[in-house]
C-alpha cells in the first residue's frame, strides 16, 4: 500500500489535503526520468524553450487565484500575500523565459587559434525549498534551471507541497515535455538527503536553514555536486536618529512580521539610535497593536498562524524571562497555530532572541550609541542576508550600507527581493545569488573550446 502525507491547514489545524508520500524510491524514479529527458530538452532550440516557457506563464496566469487560495491555505498567509508570491512565481518565470535566447559566451583569441566558451547546461539539479515562500522560492531555482536548458527535480517541504505538485500538472498542460519537471513531496532526511547523495543528481540548489544547509554542503562534496545554498538570517534594521524615525518605526513591523516573521530576511533586530529609542518605541507600540492576525482567507487580514504547532513551540521559547515583552499584538481564539507579534525590550545583548534566527514573529530593539557602534553590532552574528539602513544623510547611509556584511541592504526601506536584481547572503546564510541578470551561470558550466585556426 501507498504510505501518505497528511497536509494540515495551519489556521484550522484540519487536514487539507492527504497526498502520496515520497521515499528513496520515488526519488530515484524521478532523477531517472530527469536524467531521460535531459538530452530531448537540452536540445530543444532557444526560441522553442522559450515559448514553451512563455505558454507556463500564461497558463501559471490562468491559475493564478487558484494557486493564491491553495498556498494562503496550505502556508497559513494571508490571501493579498498569497497572491503577491504566486505573481512573484509568474514574473520569474516571464523573466527567465528570455534566458535562452540570451546565452552568455565569449570569443578570446590565443596563440594559434581562437577560444570560444560556452555555457552548457549541467543535467538533472535537485532543488530543496522550505515552506515559508513555497512556490515562489521554487520557482527562483525552477525558471534558470529550465531556461538554461536543466531537468529538474524539486523536494519541496513536506508541509506545504501542494502548490508545487499543482504546477507540476500545469507544466504538463502548458506542453514541456514528460520527465523535465518532477516533484517529490516527502522528508528532507530521505528524499532530500537522497538527491544529494545521487549520483545522477549534478548540482543542488537548496533553500533552508543554515543547520540542513551545512549537511547538504557535506553530503554533496562526496561526488563533487555543485551547489548553491540560501540559508537562514538575523538581520538587522539599523534606525539613526537623524532618520525619518516615525517611518522607521511604521515600516519596522512588515520588515519582522511579514509572513508571520517566518521569513529569512527578517529584520529581527532593530538597532535604535539610544536618543531616538523612545519616539520608535512609542510609535512602533501603535503599528505593532493594530495588526490585523487572523483567517489568511479574510481580505483584511495582514499576518496568519505559523505553519505548526512545532515552530510554535519553538518560536514560543524565545519569550521568556530574561528578556521583557514591551510590547504585543493580538490573536485570534481557538484552533489555529497562532501567535502575537511581539517586540522584546530590553534585552540581554547575549540573549537568543537577539542572537538566533528566530523565525515567527518576535522582534528585539536594542540601542547604540555611534555609527562604529551600529555597524560592530549589525556585524555581530554568523549571518549575513539582509538589512536596512535609516538615515536622511546619503552618505552616511552609502557607508554603512557599505559596511555592513550581509547580501542585501535596502536605504530608508525594508524590500530586499525583486525578480531582476541578484538576491543571497554573506556568512552562513549561504553563497551563491539567485534570480537577476546572472542567475542562469549558476546553472551552467562554463566549456572552453580551442579552434585551431594554422592547420596540422
Ligand atoms: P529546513 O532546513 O528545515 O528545510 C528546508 C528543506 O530541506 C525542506 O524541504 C526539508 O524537507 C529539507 N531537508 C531537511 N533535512 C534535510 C536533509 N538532511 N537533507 C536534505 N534535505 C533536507 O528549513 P525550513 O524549516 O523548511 O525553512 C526555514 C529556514 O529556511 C530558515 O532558516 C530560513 O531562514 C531559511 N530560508 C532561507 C531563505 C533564503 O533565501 N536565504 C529563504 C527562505 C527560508
């Protein structure tokens, strides 16, 4: 008998949905068919993989409220979020359709000939997404993998797979070809680990946490896979007092909150200027309370539950006594795996939750005193991903920004992701830089070819 997967509803805590559950089997079977189909695609002309991938979009266009509903659902966010990530997924997609008429090659003459390089593609990628943008985070491995002419098989997490396995099917519809993108809903310890480990499998792109990430990176130095990994964050959000302090304090909520705080960019410490801590902390107060928590399906609704009772718990372990609660939203009643955005000041410089990825939505503030102060205590963790800088002085802003050490830095705003621009962290939050202009060389190797042009 087929084992399954009950996947939950995070706001109900009821089964949504009760899928096939992957194993080592149906890994293998995947990379198998991957591997199948890799010549045929390979071999497809640019503009005909383009179309093909032009005919995703607009079938992904199509989908589009249906796709929302299925990941507010199975995510846990709220619908207007929904529908943002899955138009994230279509303009990757619509971007990334260009790639292959857009290869990337030089011509560089040498003694007796001339060298001419060329990206080729690399064969099957195993791509390993985690459950806080599902189909959006997929689908910034998927685009340059399939335009630079890739199989692919993605894992997705093993609580949210039903929007990938959704357009697993609209890829069929949209007429790419059987075997070139496989999905297998299953645990990260078997399936996950098996792409790594197989020997078909010639790179993997992973996005998760730093811990997974440094297994992956030894698992798959055993047969030299490549492989690219955007890891976890604890990013700060560096407020001076010479800022628009009360805008500051009105973005800070969506730069830690948003997605519920299960996000890797989130702004979890919020270094005030000390003589501008009190007006932040008192306007921050009113944002922070009128989060609207509640049913992701409800229009109105900014911030849902967090995807299990498990991240609960382990969000829930941060709050404790040693830091205090300065300030707390709201929740709904009843069933749901919910908990209040909450702000910790002050806090114990070496407590976790100034330390850690927290991953839900708890903030801590804490005060500096100078800019050489600002930036040693941003800098003061093993991560590196994102970041912001608030200040009305262009130059200060440039220097710090400059400074800090981390793969994303907004000024005066907390956006760090666009599809045209190179997203990734510093540190332990991972190398390599997903989507924007470079994303399909991450996908490709490089090939030098020697014509000799003097004769034999
Ligand atoms: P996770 O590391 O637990 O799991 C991520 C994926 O890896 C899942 O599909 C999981 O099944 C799989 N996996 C687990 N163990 C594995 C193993 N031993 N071998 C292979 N695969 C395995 O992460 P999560 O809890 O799903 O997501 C949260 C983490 O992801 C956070 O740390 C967050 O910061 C990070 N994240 C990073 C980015 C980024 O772009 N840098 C974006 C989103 C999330």
């Amino acid at each position: 008998m087929t084992e399954t997967l009950d996947v939950l509803e995070p706001a109900t805590e009821e089964i949504l949905d009760t899928i096939p559950r992957g194993g080592v089997d149906e890994v293998d079977a995947a990379v198998a068919a991957a591997k199948a189909a890799f010549p045929a695609w390979r071999a497809v002309a640019p503009g005909d993989r383009a179309r093909l991938l032009r005919r995703l979009v607009a079938m992904m266009e199509d989908h589009h409220e249906e796709l929302a509903v299925l990941e507010a659902r199975n995510a846990g966010k709220p619908i207007g979020s929904a529908r943002g990530e899955i138009g994230m997924a279509i303009e990757t997609f619509r971007y990334f359709s260009g790639a292959p008429e857009r290869p990337h090659g030089e011509t560089i003459p040498v003694a007796g000939g001339m060298v001419l390089t060329v990206r080729e593609p690399m064969g099957v990628v195993g791509l390993i997404t985690p459950w806080n943008f599902p189909l959006a985070i997929a689908s910034w491995k998927m685009a340059p993998a399939l335009a630079a002419g890739n199989t692919v098989v993605l894992k997705p997490a093993e609580l949210t797979p039903l929007t990938a396995l959704r357009f697993a099917r609209l890829a069929l519809e949209a007429g790419l070809p059987e075997g070139v993108v496989n999905v297998v809903a299953g645990p990260g310890r078997e399936c996950g680990a098996r792409l790594v480990a197989h020997p078909d499998v010639a790179k993997i792109a992973f996005t998760g946490s730093t811990a997974v990430g440094r297994s992956i990176a030894a698992g798959a130095s055993e047969t030299i896979k490549r492989v690219t990994l955007e890891l976890g964050g604890k990013s700060a959000n560096v407020v001076f007092a010479d800022a628009d302090v009360e805008a500051a304090a009105k973005a800070a909520p969506w730069a830690v909150f948003d997605n519920a705080g299960q996000d890797c960019c989130a702004r979890s410490r919020i270094l005030v200027q000390r003589s501008a801590v009190d007006e932040f902390l008192s306007v921050l107060k009113g944002a922070v309370e009128a989060i609207r928590v509640g049913d992701p399906l409800d229009e109105a609704t900014e911030m849902g539950p967090l995807i299990s009772a498990g991240q609960r718990e382990a969000v829930a372990s941060f709050v404790n006594g040693d830091a205090e609660v300065a300030i707390r939203g709201r929740v709904p009643d009843g069933p749901g795996f919910w908990f209040p955005p909450t702000v910790l000041w002050p806090v114990p410089e070496d407590h976790p939750a100034a330390v850690d990825e927290i991953f839900g939505p708890v903030a801590v503030v804490v005060p500096f005193d100078s800019e050489a102060d600002a930036i040693a205590k941003a800098n003061d963790t093993i991560y590196g991903l994102s970041g912001s800088v608030w200040t009305r002085d262009g130059a200060k802003a440039l220097r710090v920004a400059r400074a800090l050490e981390s793969g994303n830095l907004s000024i005066n705003s907390n956006s760090s992701v666009r599809v045209t621009t190179p997203f990734g962290g510093f540190k332990q939050s991972g190398y390599g830089r997903e989507l924007g202009p470079h994303a399909t060389d991450a996908y490709t190797e490089v090939k030098t070819i020697f014509m000799n042009t003097e004769g034999n």
